[in-house]
C-alpha cells in the first residue's frame, strides 16, 4: 500500500474495476495532492473518459492537475466545461437561455443550502455606480 494515499482515499479508489483507470487515479491524486473530496469530483466528472476521448489530452490533463492557469487573455475562457452538477446530458443541443436557466436554478439552491446571510437577487440586475 502506498503511505501517500489515506484510508478514505482507498475507499474511493477501490470502488473502481477497472484496474488502468484505477491506476490513473492512484498516480494522479499522489501527483496533484488531491483531497478525496476532489478525487470524488474527478471521478464523478469522467475525468479519465474525458482524457481517453479528448483530442487534446495533455490540455485535459493539464487542467485536472494544476487548475485553470491565467497565462493569456485567451486562457479566461475555461475549456473544457465539467458542468456536471447541472445534470446536462452529453451531446445535446442548448440554447444559450436553458443554460443560462439551469445554472442560476442551481445557484439559487447552493445559496439557500448555505443558509442566514445569504440571498439571490436576481438575474441581470442592473447595478449603477458613479
């Protein structure tokens, strides 16, 4: 067993049959330190399926294990979404509004989870400053 994984991370990493996906998981939560609630969020967004069909692997990779890196004003768009607490079905066509819809339904939910203190206000609120 390895000393750099914890209990809990083997819990997570066991659930996984099979055993080069698992492996990919085991290197890269020691490579990227990750806690096992991001190896949970890696697993339950298909990162190693992302990176088997992605035409661009290195750059999946890239943005699994450092982040999203601000090096140009081009890297401020963030490509590739993982938006999948939106429950959004792969390969299926949106407009821009059902998106925009989905996302602030799901953020009205994360702000009241969150509890006192809290509130949505709108969206598209105009705000005027001096």
């Amino acid at each position: 067993m390895l000393t750099e994984l914890s209990w809990s991370h083997y819990l997570e990493l066991i659930k996984i049959e099979d055993e080069s996906k698992r492996n990919f998981y085991i290197k890269e939560t020691i490579n990227s330190s990750w806690s096992v609630r991001e190896l949970q969020r890696q697993i339950g967004s298909l990162l190693y399926e992302r990176l088997i069909l992605s035409a661009n692997k290195e750059k999946v990779l890239n943005l699994s294990t450092k982040g999203h890196e601000l090096k140009t004003a081009k890297d401020l768009v963030k490509d590739p979404f993982v938006l999948e607490f939106l429950d959004i079905k792969e390969n299926t066509d949106y407009l821009e509004t059902d998106l925009v819809k989905n996302i602030l339904e799901h953020l009205k939910e994360f702000l009241l989870e969150l509890g006192k203190g809290f509130m949505f206000v709108g969206s598209q609120v105009r705000i005027i400053l001096e």
